[in-house]
C-alpha cells in the first residue's frame, strides 16, 4: 500500500466515523458535508485506481 493509498484511507475511516457521530446527534449539516467529502474520496480513489471498501456506498454511480 502506498502513502497516498494510506492517507486516502485513513481520511475516509475519519470522515465515516465524523459522519455517524453527525447522524446520531441529529447534525443535517455535518452529515451532508461529510457526505460529500466521501464521495470526493470516492471519485480521487478511483481515478487512482484505488480500491477502499469504506468508500463503496460513496462512488458515483455511472
């Protein structure tokens, strides 16, 4: 695994656990925007050729 392929992990494990917390208290907000950077992960991952199995339910459908 290279950096980049473990900082791009590491990003989305911190930005899915963000997001549950979010979900919990009721955040709409930080839900959404942490949402989106998901599925900015998502897109970078596969332009890289990246497979990161957090970021499944976040890659555009095509």
């Amino acid at each position: 695994m290279t950096e980049f392929h473990s900082e791009i992990r590491s990003h989305a494990q911190s930005a899915m656990e963000s997001l549950r917390g979010a979900r919990e208290s009721g955040d709409d907000y930080l839900a959404s925007v942490r949402e989106a950077e998901l599925e900015n992960l998502a897109r970078l991952a596969d332009e890289h050729g990246l497979r990161i199995p957090e970021l499944a339910g976040f890659a555009a459908s095509a």
